[in-house]
C-alpha cells in the first residue's frame, strides 16, 4: 500500500466487512459465508443465503451491526491447523471456507474471533489484519445488492453480493454518501434519455443509437478532434473493418484476442468458381489496418515521423452481462492514431503528445494524473532498447514538468507506456488517453524505411488515444457536467421561444440570425402556454432561452434566461447573437 492512510482504510474496511458478515450470520445463521475484501472506498462480502436478501434487509443488517460496533468488541487472532478449521466450518456446513482451507499451503490456518456481550462469538477464517475493535468500524452505509459468481466462474454457485462504505470519521461518510447522489443524479444513462442523446435497443445489444443531438454532440468533438490533428502534422485515414484472419494472425490478436473478436468463416465463390472457405474478423483495434498502409510503400527517414489518425468503427466481443451505458458498448470509434517514428525521435513525439493531451483536457476542465508503466519480466527486445524507450518516456514528462507514478513492470511485452487519468467534477478517476511504445507489431509485420545510412531500420510505433472512445468519453463528459454543457460544446446552444402567435414572425427572424452566425439554435413555435415551454428548455439543460413577446417584437430586443446566470433581461439581438457565437467558440 502506498501509504499509512491507505493501510488504515484497507483495515477499516475489510474489518466492517467482517462486521457485516457477523450481523449477517446472527440474523440468518443458515447463510454461508464465502469472501469478504475491502475494495476501493469500502467492502463487500459473497453470502450464499438459504432466501435472498433484499433491499429492506440492508436495513435490518445495519442496525445489528450497529449493536456490534457499540458493543466495541475485539478482533481476536488465533491460529488453528487446517484440521482444526476443516472440523469447525464443516460442522457449520461453511462450504466455501472449506474449499478457501484448502488453497491455504501453511499448515496453519489465519482466524479471527469477535465475541459479543451475548456470549455469542462470530468465528471467521481470513488472513487480517484487522483494526483493534468493531468501534472503529461506526461510520458505515450498506449500500446496494447484487449478484455474484463463486470465484467468478459462472459454472459456480450464483451468490448475494453486499456492499457497504466505512470512513474514519463521520464527516466523510457523509461527503462519500453526498457524491454518490450527486452521482446518480449525473447518471450518463439516466441524463442521456432526459436530454434526448442516446438510445439502445435489444436487438442490436452494446451499440449506440446517436439520436440527433447527441450525434450534434458526438460531431462537435469528432471534426475538432481531426481538425486539431489535421494542423498538427496528422494524416487522417478510413480504413475497412473486415478482415481475413491472415492479418489478426499476423498481428498476435488472432491467438490472444480472438474470443474478444466477432469473427466467422465466409463461404464465396471465387475465381474459376471454385467455392473458398476462409475466416473473418471484425477489427477490434486500428493499429494493424495502420502497419498495412505503412507498408504499402517503401519509407524513407524523411518519411518520418507518420502520423496517422483514424476514427473508424471497431468491435470488440464483450460479455452480454458486462455492457452498461456507453461505458461499456460492442460497436464504438476512438480518437485512435499511431506514429511511426525512429528511435532518435521518441522523446520529441512524446513531448508533443503530452503538450496535445494538455490542451485538450484544459478545454473540459479535467485534471490528470500520469503513470510511467516500465518493462515487464516477459518483455520482447534487448535492454539497451528499453532503457531508451524508458529514458525518452522519462525526458518527456520531465520537459513537460508533469508529476507521474512509477508502475513498474506493468508495460506492456511489446513497449512501455503512460496512462492517464482524468478527473471528473466528482472527483471520480477515468483512464483515458495511453501514450504506448511498440517495438513489437513492426517487426510482425516486417516494416522498415531506409535511414540516412542507406540501410534498413525498423519504426518505433506509438500507439496514442487522447478521448480513448468516443462514446466512453461523452459518457465521462456527460457526468462531469451534469449534462449542463458549456456553450461551445452544447448540442442545442439556444431556444428562441415565441410567447403567443403574433410574435412567431419575429421570432423566426432572431431564429435566422443566430443561424447565420453559426449557432446551434432551436426553435419553439408550439401553442403550448410560454410557461411550459419554459420548463421544457429548462428539463433540456439548455445554456439560453430567447423568449419573445410583444415587448420585444416593439424594442426590437430580445429576453434572455440563462442556465448558469438566471435573467439577463432584454438585450438587444446584435448584442446576443455575438454573445452566443463567442461563447461558443470550440476552446480546443
């Protein structure tokens, strides 16, 4: 653990979820008990009980581990031999701890003993530490329900699942509880509907409907993306989707990735008539459609650095149970590109891709955090190798004088990397953009350029995402704003809305002239009462409201409501057209 504070908490919370399980097993001693860790910002624990709980009953749960904790009761380490602990949790029918004894190589076996005021005792095995007493364990939340598999294995017994938070102190069990509402309310599937951006459907399960203003959305970030890459020395490119299993085979993905991958023989007629029978795959990544345009010519270190940009679609394979949201899809594009570099060139690259990721996350108000992931034991390629790719990893965050974590041994075989996470308004961390090495994939496919000594060299490539998906990211976007988006990213920048009938001619005007100077605007021309057309554009989180009545129509003016200002009062229409077109100037 990195830290005393980090010890502390991992010991708080796998002591309440020790607490938890003691309430559990006083209030339904049938219930077997399978693992209990701590995990990041609290515990769960895996119960096989004989009915299932259900919410209500987190309530019930809480209130027997209140008892417990009040009763301020010891945790008691003892070891027992595995006999001992195979007699006692077999004569429970603990069936789980049994098989958990058997994985245990000691002789000894770690147990630990909390004995209540009752003179009952909760007698469970597991390997510590734990805090001194289940006082300390006071500030907690059982949060929610769910299912489980028995060491994860869908072939095992199904269990209950119960998570729970515990915070030293009372105040940040409640700043805890407080983001997590805030979380829900900033739900990217719940606000996703409200706002009208994104729509799923089951017979095409882990692909997005763009509905118009999410596609308004989704365009926004996809042509500036390329068209920052465009003035930075990037070549955009579309590339096919479909594949013959030569190419995945030649890459490494069709022995390592294909149950990740939607592939299926191909039954065609071919020359002569003949039938051929062959295996396709649908890209789950650009980077080998990448390695064929580079060797599709010869190169020269002139060439080079190639920079190559592609939003195309990929799909990737993932598990029906597994998808969620826009955080987890099958179809998706990413702000994908790769650059092709000599090894002289790395720390240059780097430097200017972290300048470019900089810049980008300025214009969300996202903050980052950068990790260096170093050589792993299976590393390919020599050490002087790596100690250069290393070095120029290393130059370039120093240049850029941005803190990293060291994760060392965590890159990947084929090249080190850095990762990045950004930081939402809720202080929730996203792993976005990955700036990695690959000495690797050229090699696969025998890439080269001619270098100034007239020989043969093989490029460094650098596979690099800054969004990473597209569809990840705008779910990432969606939370950190609350779906209250800024001006210049909104879909709908303005709502021009006309009071009764006889301003609609006007209206329409002030509707043509923000068009004219580039905004996104709608228009509500309905013969709904102005109030609700209101609390329409309000549900719709809109940055402005032009409202029209009779006033304005005879001032030549129009009434503007902003989301973040409240009334702005009458402004002249020149006045607000210029204020909606610079404040929705793109910022990246």
């Amino acid at each position: 653990m990195d830290s005393e504070e980090a010890r502390r908490l991992h010991n708080l919370r796998h002591s309440t979820a020790h607490v938890m399980a003691q309430a559990i097993k006083h209030l339904k001693p049938e219930a077997r008990l399978a693992i209990g860790p701590p995990i990041e910002d609290g515990f769960y624990y895996d119960i096989d009980p004989e009915t299932p709980f259900t919410e209500d009953d987190l309530t019930t749960i809480e209130k027997t581990m209140k008892r417990i904790c009040k009763e301020n009761q010891r945790f008691e380490k003892e070891a027992w031999t595995k006999e001992e602990a195979r007699q006692f949790f077999g004569e429970k029918d603990e069936v789980f701890k049994l098989e958990l004894i058997e994985d245990i190589e000691d002789e000894n076996v770690s147990i630990y003993i909390n004995n209540g005021k009752d003179g009952s005792s909760f007698v469970d095995l597991c390997a510590g530490p734990h805090v001194m007493r289940t006082g300390q364990c006071k500030h907690f939340k059982l949060l929610k329900l769910s299912g489980a598999y028995w060491r994860g294995d869908s072939s095992n017994k199904q269990l209950q699942r119960i998570y729970g938070t515990v915070w030293p102190r009372r105040a940040e069990l409640d700043e805890y509880l407080y983001r997590l509402e805030e979380a829900k309310k900033r739900d990217h599937r719940r606000l996703g509907q409200q706002l009208d951006l994104f729509m799923f459907h089951e017979y095409s399960p882990g692909a997005t409907f763009w509905l118009p203003r999410g596609e308004e959305l989704y365009n926004t970030l996809a042509s500036r993306m390329r068209g920052l890459l465009k003035t930075t020395g990037y070549s955009v490119v579309r590339t096919p989707l479909l594949f013959d299993e030569k190419l995945w085979k030649t890459s490494g993905h069709w022995d390592h990735y294909r149950d990740n991958m939607f592939h299926f023989p191909e039954k065609s007629a071919g020359a002569g008539g003949k039938e051929l029978e062959r295996n396709l795959g649908m890209k789950p990544m650009n980077c080998p459609c990448h390695m064929l345009i580079f060797g599709s010519r010869k190169r020269s270190y002139r060439d080079l650095p190639l920079r190559i940009h592609d939003q195309g679609v990929l799909h990737r394979n993932e598990l029906t149970g597994a998808l969620g949201g826009l955080t987890r899809v099958r179809q998706f594009c990413q702000d994908d590109a790769h650059l092709f570099c000599t090894e002289d060139q790395i720390a240059s690259e780097v430097e200017q891709l972290l300048a470019l990721i900089d810049h980008v996350y300025k214009a969300f108000d996202l903050t980052y955090t950068c990790q260096l992931a170093t050589r792993p034991a299976d590393k390919l390629g020599d050490d002087a190798l790596w100690d250069q790719a290393e070095g120029a990893l290393v130059e370039a965050l120093v240049a850029r004088k941005l803190d990293y974590t060291l994760n060392e041994g965590d890159g990947a075989f084929y090249g080190p990397k850095i990762d990045f996470d950004v930081y939402d308004a809720l202080g929730r961390a996203h792993q976005c953009a990955t700036v990695q090495l690959d000495f690797q994939l050229p090699r696969r496919f025998d890439l080269s350029y001619t270098g100034a000594d007239n020989q043969p060299h093989v490029p460094v490539v650098i596979h690099r995402a800054i969004f990473g998906s597209f569809e990840r990211f705008i779910a990432i976007l969606i939370e950190h704003y609350g779906g209250n988006f800024p001006v210049w990213l909104a879909p709908e920048q303005v709502r021009v809305l006309s009071v009764s009938e006889k301003s609609t001619a006007y209206a329409q005007k002030v509707v043509d002239q923000l068009k004219a100077a580039g905004a996104k605007v709608g228009y509500d021309d309905s013969n709904n009462k102005i109030g609700y057309k209101i609390r329409g554009a309000h549900k719709m989180k809109l940055p402005y409201m032009a409202i029209i009545g009779e006033k304005e129509i005879e001032g030549g003016t129009v009434s503007i409501r902003s989301r973040d200002h409240g009334d702005l009062g009458s402004m002249a229409v020149e006045a607000f057209v210029d204020r909606v077109v610079e404040e929705g100037r793109l910022r990246f």
